[in-house]
C-alpha cells in the first residue's frame, strides 16, 4: 500500500486521470438511470465534451486504450503509482467492454425489461463506484485495493 506522503500531487492526479476511460465507456449503461432520474444527468455533463471526442474521432477507444498500455505501464520511467492506477483502469474497462458484449445477448436471451434494466443499471453503479473508490484513494495517495483487479495490475506493471 502506498501512503499519503509518498507521493507527489501531481503523481496523484495523473493516477486518478486514466480511470475517465471506464467511466466515460460506462456511461451507456447508466440510459435507464438517466430516464428515471433526469438530474443525475447534471453530475455526468462535464464529461459530455470528452464523450463527444471519445465517441466523434474514428479509433479513439483503441488509440487510447493501447496508448495508455503501451506509452504508461510499460514505461518504467513512469512512476509505478501512476503505471499501476493506469493499468487498473484498463482492467475495469476491459471487463466493461466484455460486459457490453454479453449483456445485450442476456437481454434478447432474458427478454424481462425490469431484470435488463436492473442488469444495466447495477453495471452502471459498479463502475461509477469503482472509478470513485480508485480516483479517491488515487488523490489520496493510496493504492486503491479492488478484488481481482488490482493483484492483476500488479502482475502486469512489476
């Protein structure tokens, strides 16, 4: 575990930027939770223009996805702080991508709205929560410890 004197603000805050991807990609699953509640929406809008970006330029998931991974965790030069906090935002994206892949078959497959909805929502809260415990612990200097998640990113960035 890192410690709060450890690390430099700067350090901090580049380790909370990567966790935006999971949460910018996680935004489709949050649709009911918008209808039903029109003002969550005003806590997901100062992202709206990184979406646009994100979701407007050709590649721009895989450009930053591999950019992330190749020019961040593999670069040891890089803080191992902010190499390990990058690397668990590209593991919690990838396991939302495979969600994205499986859970629209669930949804023909299951074919009961409030169970579709109940599905997308709890993905939505799961990575809304994560991308919030990981930025917090990130700005306060500590390695935010998720199941699974973050053993695997210490396996990739030694």
């Amino acid at each position: 575990m890192t410690w709060q004197g450890s690390t430099t603000v700067r350090d901090r805050i580049f380790a909370a930027l990567p966790y935006l991807l999971p949460l910018i990609d996680g935004l489709g699953f949050g649709g009911f939770l918008f209808e039903q509640f029109p003002a969550l929406r005003g806590i997901f809008l100062p992202l709206v223009p990184l979406l646009q970006i994100y979701r407007g330029v050709p590649f721009a998931p895989l450009i930053i996805f591999f950019g992330l991974f190749l020019l961040v965790v593999r670069n040891t030069d890089i803080n191992y702080f902010i190499r390990l906090n990058t690397m668990q935002a590209i593991l919690i994206d990838i396991a939302l991508i495979l969600c994205s892949l499986v859970v629209p078959f669930l949804a023909n497959v299951i074919q009961v709205p409030l169970v579709v909805e109940t599905l997308y929502n709890t993905i939505f809260l799961a990575i809304v929560i994560a991308c919030v415990y990981a930025v917090s612990s990130s700005l306060m200097g500590r390695d935010s410890e998720m199941l699974l998640i973050t053993e695997a990113a210490r396996m990739q960035v030694r």
